[in-house]
C-alpha cells in the first residue's frame, strides 16, 4: 500500500470478538512496530501522506476502524472507548505486538490515548494529534445521533448533500490547506455509503468522554508512556488548549504547536508531522 491509498489495497481482514477490522501491514516487517488510527468519518486513507516516510524503516499497522474504510459494520453497536480499548488489545495479540507505538488522530487520538490509560504496558510510545477527549470547542451531537440513527440514519447518510458536507469538510482544516479534490471525493462517498456504521460507532466514543471532557482526565493523570502531542493552532474544533491539558496531565509529554494548521495535522502536514513523529521515536530510543 505504501504511496497509495488504503482503499485502493486489500489488506485483510482480522476476525475479533465484536467486529472483524481490515488492517494494511506495511513497511518492514521486522523493523518497530507502529499502530495507525484514524479518525471520525476517515479510514486508513487519511495517512496516505506520512505513510512512505514511517514505512521506510518500521512495520506500520494502519486500521480502518469498526464500520469504517473496508471494515464490515461491527456485530454491535453498543460502543465505548473501553470496549474499544478491548477490540484493540484482542488485535495487538492477534498480530504478536506487545507494546508498539500507538499513534492516532482525532478520534483515533483520543482512542489511542484512552488505551494508553488503560493498557500502558501495550504502548511503548505514544503520538495523540487534534484529539478532543479533554476538550473540543464545539460537537454537533445531533448530526451524530441523527447519522447513528436505526432508522432515519442510512437514509440521511445516503442523500446527505455534498455542498453540507463540503462546507463542514473544509472548514474543519487550516486556512491555507492546499485541498484535494480527489480526498474530499472518497470521503463524500464513504460518508453515503458507511454513514450510518461510522456515526453508531463513533457517537459511542464520543460520549464516552464525558459531558464536561473529564473522563479521561483522572485515568491518565501521571501516565510515564512517553508521548508526542500534534494540535493546530488554527483547529476549530479541538483547542490548543486541549493539548496543553494533556500536556499537564501526562508525565512524559512534549506538545507540537503547528501555525496555521486545522483538525487533520496527518493530511494538511503529513511530511511535517511524519518527520516529527520519527524524531521523537529516535530521541527515544536515543535515551534508552
């Protein structure tokens, strides 16, 4: 897969207990092992840009999460960051990973974050970007019950109007994001034809955070997993701030400030953000 899209590989399919997940395994197959989760309404594509750059010396794990990408609808919809964190240790074993690094983006951020809390034995580095757990500046929760919905929710996915979607799309990235039509298209097309999956799981993470974002706070107050935190500065949905806070609460944290960036750091800066991520892993392993 590497320099091509996610969705245009096959990858395969890992049976677990609540849903089966396509994973793509790229890059070294005996080099550090690096675990790749995406965020709400994207898929493995989402790292098409950062994944040449990461593969070229570490085996790279990119996920299409449950319902999501080429992910089949998951066997349940009763989803929880918990239970997640469940799916992914239950996948970390399938492939023989012990403690690789976790790195994830926006929702993919804060699930990567929640399982560090819960599993920090399973991670032995850390990268969160944009991710909203402790603090979004604003979510439309009715969008999201409205697309989650059993009955009413494939049907609004599957008409839901390009111009709507588009707005929403670009508004969520930086000011001087070069766009990509071709990006936007798949998206649009995924949102129609997996909306309703995607929204069923993803609202079941999103609550879990909590009304006020404090969920989180308290499980990864003083975690030692060494970690790298990416937000933007031009983000309008998940503060710097919210970086900043994870910054306070982690033991080991550094947070990267990126100008003019919006809430996807792995698309409008991927060599930016592969590059930093790589320096991180090696001053790492430096200190080791």
């Amino acid at each position: 897969m590497t320099g091509t899209a996610a969705s245009q590989s096959a990858g395969r399919l890992v049976s677990l207990r609540d849903a089966d997940v396509r994973i793509y395994d790229e890059g070294r197959p005996d080099g550090p092992a690096i675990v790749l989760l995406h965020g709400f309404l994207t898929s493995a594509h989402t790292w098409r840009g950062m994944l040449p750059l990461l593969a070229r010396d570490h085996r790279v794990l990119l996920l299409d999460l449950p319902g999501s990408g080429r992910s089949p609808a998951p066997r349940t919809r009763d989803w929880t960051a918990d239970r997640f964190a469940d799916l992914l240790a239950e996948l970390l074993d399938a492939e023989g990973l012990t403690a690789p690094v976790l790195v994830g983006s926006q929702m993919g951020g804060s699930l990567a974050a929640w399982f560090a809390a819960s599993h920090p034995e399973r991670v032995g580095r850390l990268v969160v970007m944009a991710a909203g757990v402790l603090g979004e500046t604003s979510t439309n929760l009715t969008l999201y019950r409205a697309l989650a919905h059993r009955v009413i929710g494939p049907r609004l996915a599957r008409h839901f109007p390009r111009r709507a979607f588009e707005g929403r799309w670009w508004a969520a990235h930086g000011p001087g994001h070069l766009r990509d039509p071709e990006a936007f298209a798949y998206y649009l097309a995924q949102l129609r034809a997996r909306g309703n999956a995607m929204a069923a799981f993803g609202l079941g993470i999103r609550m879990s955070y909590g009304d006020t974002f404090d969920a989180l706070a308290e499980p990864i107050r003083g975690l030692t997993v060494p970690t790298l935190l990416v937000f933007g500065d031009a983000d309008p949905l998940v503060p710097v701030s919210t970086g900043r806070r994870f910054e306070e609460l982690l033991a080991d944290a550094r947070l990267t400030v990126l100008p003019g960036c919006g809430d996807f750091p792995q698309e409008e800066r991927p060599r930016e953000v592969a590059e930093a991520v790589l320096r991180f892993l090696e001053a790492e392993r430096t200190v080791e």
